[in-house]
C-alpha cells in the first residue's frame, strides 16, 4: 500500500468517526426516552433497507463473512450498555479505548503479527490523549469496569476481524452482513427483560433515528470496510479511537459544555497520532511520534 493510498483511507475513516462522534450529542437525547436496545436495533434495520438495492446480486458469501463482525460488535455494544449503568461515563469511555490497545495484541496473539515500533508509539499517544480527554485514570474499579473491558476487547477484535476479512470480500456485501449481525443482536437484546422491548418509535426519536442510520451505519460502515481493505488493524484502532475527541468538540459545539486546556491537550493528541502514523515512515516523521508519545507520558506524570 503506498503512503499516498493509506493517507487517503486514514482520512476517509477519520471523517466517519467525526460523523460517529457527531452523533452523540443526537443518540444521547433519543436514548433519554427511547430503549437503547430497541433504538439501535431499528437504527441498523433502516441501514439494510437502505443497502438492501445495492445487494440483490451482491456475493452471499461476503454477506455471511460479514455476520459474525456485526454479532462480535453487538455483543461489545451491549456489555458496554450494561457496564455503563453500573460505573462512570468517563470511566466508561477510558476503559472502552483500550481497544487500541487490545488490537496489536489481539493480532499478536492470533495472528502472529507483530507489533510495529511507530504502531505501538502510536497506540500509546492515543491512549495518553484519551487520558487527558475524560480527565484521568478511574480513582476505583468496580464490576461495571470490567464489564466495559470486555466489550472493549469485543470491538478490539471487530477491528481486526474486520481487517483480516475485507480484503477478500465485496465491501457492499460484507458491510451488509456486518449490519445484519449487529440488527440480529440488538433485536434479540431489546426482547430480553431487561432491554425494553421494541415498541414502535416515537416521532421526536426519529431525526436521531434516520441520521444515524444513514450516516453513521450504512455510510460509516461501508467507509470503514472499504477503509480496512488496505488498511492494518491497530493504525484503524488509531483512528478510531478519535470518536470521543470529535463528541468532546461537538459537545462544546453544541452544547457548551467545558472545554479545559487538558481536554483540548487530549483531543489535539488523538487528532494529531493518525497524521502522524502516515508520516512515521520517514525519519522526521518517525521523530515527532516519539517526541509526542514523550509528551503525552509527562502530562500524565504532571
């Protein structure tokens, strides 16, 4: 892959985790009054009606390839629901971000890949700016924090599973099994006692409804797969790890919520590290990575 081709999917995934984090702020006010379960599972329904003309002659066997990715990542959606009832919001979103994490180690493991020098420094930047975004290491543990980790292992291997699959499939065909996996799950959640039921959606939940399933599934998963072609697992987690950085913004944005200089630190940080993963190839490039994972240890020193 040249620098030219993996620059150009490293921003077209950057744009759709600014449109996952854009929605936030959407998703949060619909959820208040609607089942979350039951929101995401006609959310990603209306995603495959959407798809469903552009796959009458779309390959089967990428649909099914694409089924476990999406019940991989219901399955993680779901535990990090649950884990969010029973600890802290930034708590919540610290622990999910060790999936960027999870995912060098997850292709270490499984796949016997190993891990880059510039991936890992890059791994870590991210990590040290999600630190300074939700303002700190968790004080304590509890059983909810551990619930969110799994779930962040669970999207970890959504990620790499996602990887190792797209370059051998249809993108339109695997992102529509990766919907459908994820529909399946949610359904099935929202049918359970504790999910809600499927009650049909009220009229001020559905904007939030149709944005989302337009932009933030079947859009923002056709880019990632199309993205993860050619792009390796950890420099996506990468990116992806920008999402909680674009929903701070849109928060402040939107909502005016505070905006201290540490947050502003940590969302340059995440922002910053997939530029700097593309440029790491050559040796200035691969000199101001270091220096900024340098950084980011001593402001979590500070």
């Amino acid at each position: 892959m040249t620098a030219r081709s993996a620059a150009l999917r490293l921003g077209a995934l950057v744009a759709v985790t600014a449109v996952w984090g854009g929605t936030f702020v959407a998703v949060k006010d619909a959820v208040t009054v609607y089942p979350v379960a039951a929101f995401l599972g006609y959310r990603f329904l209306l995603a495959l009606l959407i798809f469903a003309p552009f796959v009458v002659k779309g390959s089967w066997r990428s649909i099914r390839a694409g089924i476990p990715i999406g019940i991989v990542m219901g399955i993680a959606f779901v535990i990090q629901t649950i884990g969010l009832r029973l600890t802290l919001a930034s708590d919540t979103g610290l622990i999910t971000g060790l999936f960027v994490i999870f995912v060098p180690v997850i292709e270490w493991l499984v796949l016997r890949r190993s891990i880059g020098l510039r991936t890992g420094i890059g791994s870590v930047v991210s990590l040290g700016g999600l630190v300074l975004l939700v303002g700190g290491l968790p004080r304590q543990l509890a059983v909810g924090d551990l619930l969110v980790g799994i779930s962040a292992i669970g999207f970890a291997a959504q990620i790499v599973m996602l990887s190792r699959r797209s370059p051998h499939h249809d993108t339109t065909s695997l992102t529509f099994g990766v919907v459908l996996g994820g529909a399946i799950v949610f359904f099935l959640a929202a049918l359970t006692p504790p999910g809600g039921g499927l009650a049909f959606p009220p009229p001020r939940v559905w904007p939030a409804l149709i944005i989302t399933a337009v932009f933030a599934t079947a859009i923002g998963f056709f880019v990632q797969s199309w993205a993860q072609r050619d792009l390796p697992a950890t420099p996506a987690a990468v990116v992806l790890l920008t999402e909680p950085g674009w929903a701070a913004l849109f928060g402040v944005a939107l909502q005016g919520n505070p905006f201290p200089p540490a947050r502003i630190l940590g969302a340059l940080l995440l922002f910053v590290t997939p530029l700097l993963l593309t440029l790491a190839g050559t040796r200035h490039g691969h000199r101001i990575l270091i220096y900024a994972s340098r950084r980011a240890g001593l402001q979590r020193a500070a």
